[in-house]
C-alpha cells in the first residue's frame, strides 16, 4: 500500500514530471510481474526491431512491447487477431505519459483454446455421422457446369480459373463470391453453398480458398458451413488451404481436394480424356478405312480385264510351247522308229530274196527232178533214170550213170 | 448424369476394333466409319461449349431455392 496523495494546498502542486514519477512508482510497486489476456492489434515492429502492439477486449485496451531480446526468445510472433496471454510487468512510458506492459513472454491463449473448441465440435459432429464415408457421394464423371463458392478476389478463383483455361472440355463456372476469413464469413459461406444446391447452379460444387493460418481457416470448422456441406445434395469438393490443412468443410464434404488448383483438376480430367479421345478417333479412323480401301483397289487390280488376258495369253502360250517340244519330241521318236523300221524291212526283204530257189538257182546251184519230182538225194535215184537237171533259167536232160 | 460422354467413347471403340477387322465387309466399316465421326463430331462439340465461359451469381435469393437466380458474367 503506496502514500496516498490527496491535493487541497497550494504547495500540493506537482511538476508533470513529478506525478508521472510518482504514479511509475506506483504501478511498479503494486504490479510486479502480471498476465494478461487479450486480442492483439495495432502491432508493428520498430527499426531496432522491438515490436509495439495493443492487447484489447470489449472493454478497454493496453498498450504493449516485447523488445527485441525477448522477441527472439518467444516462439509465438505477435500479430493482429492473435489471441495470447502476455506475462510481464507494467511500466510508464514518461515522455507520451501512458502506461505499458513490457511483454516478457507471450503465449498463444487462443490458438489452444480454439483447438480444443474444435477438437470438440469435430468429435460432437462425427458423432453425428456427418463425415461417415458412406454418406459420400460419387462425383459426376464429367461435369459440364460448376458453382464455386469462394472469394471473387482470391487467389482460390486465380488459380481454379488458370487450371480450366488450359482444358478444351471446362465446364461453366458459376461463382458464389463469398467472404472467405473474419467475422461473418461463415454464415455468407454456408448460405452460399446452400444456394450452389438449391437452385441448381452446378453439377459439382467447389468451396475453394487459399492457404492461411488456423485463425484464417476458421470459418470452414464452423458448425453452420459443415451442416450445409452435409445437407447438399449435388456432390461437393473442398479445397481450402494448402495440402496439409484439414477442416470440418473437408471432412464434411464428399470429396477433399488438396489446394483449390487440384479441386479444378479433378472435376475436369474425365471430360478432357474424353473430348483428346473423340478427336483421336477421327485421325485413327481415317487411317484405317484408307488402308482397307489401297487393299481392296490392289486386290481388285489383280483381277482386271488387261491383266487377265496377258496372264491368259502366257498361260497358253507356255501350254503351246509345252505342247511343241511334246510334239517335236514325238516327231523324232517317230522318225526314228520308221526309219528302223525301213532299215529292218529291207534288211529282211534282202535276206528274203536272198533265200528264195530261184536266187539260189541264180548262184550257180542246180535243182534235180525226176519224173516231174524234185530229188533230194541221191539214194532216190536208181542207175539209167532219165532225169532233169534245172538250172535258173533253163534244164537239160540227163541219165544217172553209176550212183 | 454423364450425358452419354462415356456410352459414345464406348461406341467409338468398338466401332474401330470392327473397321480393323478384316472379316467386316469394307462397305460396312464405311458405314461405321460414318457413325463413328458422328458420334466424335457431337462428343466434342458437346464437351468443348463452356471453354472460357465464367459468370457469376449478383443477387443473394433466398437459400431455400424458392426465389430467382441473377447471374452475370465474372
């Protein structure tokens, strides 16, 4: 308990200096080391690089500082919308006459408090069995129109739109801009994935949005958002943040998408293949038909009239000349059969002739008849028979004399 | 919902394994021929007529579905 000043002299006036001095003294006395909690805002790190902020509440605010040495040692940077606990102790700063705390620590109050809030949604949710797979839904194989919720000027859009516009196949994109962090934004987003639904805006619906901080992703762990993403009946793909962040709209919806980039591939692939493979066909299709019709015309060349006749012509020409030398060969045999056979005929016509009586006669031989007989031996003959002797061409008489 | 994408290619498939097949009369893989650039000339027409094409809904009707949509393009 400090001197308790109570003015009602004149010699009671005190220099600015003077009560300044006097309330540090104070403070310092009464408050020597302290936490406290609150919303971090107004923060900005001067040039020595120790960095001034605000913790606020509802109600009122303290101005604060964390210099740089306990910067450096602190694992939680100070920025605005942070929810810590800062331990310290108070000071007055004299010069501008307010009063500080001078942050030795600062604690990430809200971020553990968030999770655990989560933590517990998520568990009261899945108890419900709104992430239960078999609740899924297919995604349609080629949709031809998608309703997007997100930002009209994030980067989600940027890069969803960018993935389309190198896709022949895209379908319509229809937009449901939304506000996709704060205050506020997780009703627009639930109300606007319902209105995705309900009117039909798309055959698929995307709720998109880019990478951030827990804080930043917050509203899609709202209660409202995973309700709307589980009471749609168009199929649903999430892809908020970046691959490694998981929310309640993720788990929710029928299909998780890593980053919004991906969520745009995936409802346009089929579509792509499809279109890539109708164009395909017309170029193999046309091979194909003009390879049959170069067979069909070869095949039909080999039977035309010009070439059949030439075929025919050296067919039978090759029969004739086959024919020929058959003939010739025929010829020849015959020839020299005949002219064996000529030879033989006069060689038997000559030993013929050769061999007849008469030829023999005509050699000097004589014929013997007797009483009109002719005689081949002697003992056919007796002395004194009156005999004839022939010769070839005339016959004397004769008489056998002693035999 | 596919509107038929995944029937054609089907279609187109089959209709090449039949125009290779020499045992198909050629008058006939002609006929098929024609089918089949048909079906491929709808295919693409079909999938590539929402290229580029990017609106937005401008109006906040009630989400139960039962008033009107305003759309425009983004």
């Amino acid at each position: 308990m400090g001197t308790v000043f109570f003015a009602d002299k004149d010699n009671d006036v005190l220099t600015v200096g003077q009560i300044t001095d006097l309330i540090k003294e104070q403070l310092s006395q009464s408050f020597r080391s302290i936490k406290v909690k609150g919303e971090i805002s107004n923060c900005h790190q001067s040039q020595n690089g120790h960095v001034y902020f605000s913790l606020k509440d509802a109600e009122a605010l303290l101005s604060a500082v964390i210099f740089r040495g306990s910067l450096n040692r602190s694992s939680i940077k100070p920025a605005n919308g942070m929810q810590v606990v800062v331990s310290g102790n108070l000071d007055v700063y004299a010069p501008r006459g307010n009063y500080q705390i001078i942050a030795d620590k600062i604690e990430s109050f809200g971020r553990g408090a968030l999770l655990e809030e989560l933590e517990q949604r998520k568990n009261q949710l899945e108890s419900e069995g709104l992430f239960r797979q078999e609740r899924k839904k297919a995604l349609p194989i080629c949709p031809r129109r998608v309703a997007v919720v997100t930002s009209p000027t994030g980067a989600a859009i940027q890069d969803i739109l960018t993935v389309l516009a190198r896709r022949a196949a895209a379908p319509l994109v229809t937009i449901l801009p939304t506000a996709v962090q704060g205050e506020g934004a997780a009703q627009i987003i639930s109300d606007q994935i319902k209105r995705a639904d309900r009117y039909n805006l798309g055959d698929v619906i995307i709720v998109a949005r880019g990478g951030g901080s827990l804080e930043d992703l917050m509203p899609f762990n709202d209660e409202a958002v995973v309700r709307s993403i589980a009471g749609c009946s168009t199929p649903v793909v999430c892809g908020v943040g970046h691959e490694t962040d998981v929310t309640l709209a993720d788990l929710a919806a029928d299909i998780r998408a890593a980053t919004p980039s991906a969520a745009s591939e995936l409802i346009s692939d089929r579509s792509e293949d499809i279109l890539l493979r109708a164009r395909g066909f017309r170029q193999s299709a046309l091979d194909i038909i003009h390879r049959r019709l170069l067979e069909y015309r070869s095949r039909f060349d080999k039977c035309n009239g010009q070439q059949i006749s030439f075929h025919a012509i050296s067919r039978i020409q090759e029969l004739i000349h086959r024919n020929d030398d058959a003939a010739t060969q025929l010829q020849t045999i015959m020839t020299n059969r005949l002219s064996e056979a000529k030879t033989n005929l006069a060689l038997a016509n000559r030993s013929l002739v050769e061999s007849s009586p008469q030829a023999v006669l005509e050699r000097g031989y004589a014929r013997v008849e007797h009483m009109g007989k002719s005689v081949r031996m002697a003992s056919q003959l007796e002395i004194d028979d009156q005999i004839d002797i022939v010769f070839a061409k005339d016959r004397v008489k004769a008489r056998v004399t002693n035999g | 919902m596919d509107n038929g994408f995944e029937d054609r290619l089907r279609r187109l498939e089959e209709i090449t394994e039949k125009m290779r097949d020499r045992d198909v009369m050629l008058k006939e893989a002609m006929n098929l021929f024609d089918e089949g650039i048909a079906i491929s000339t709808g295919l693409e027409k079909e999938l590539s007529d929402f290229q580029q094409k990017v609106e937005k809904l401008s109006n906040l009707p009630p989400v139960d579905g039962s008033g009107n949509v305003d759309i425009e393009p983004f």
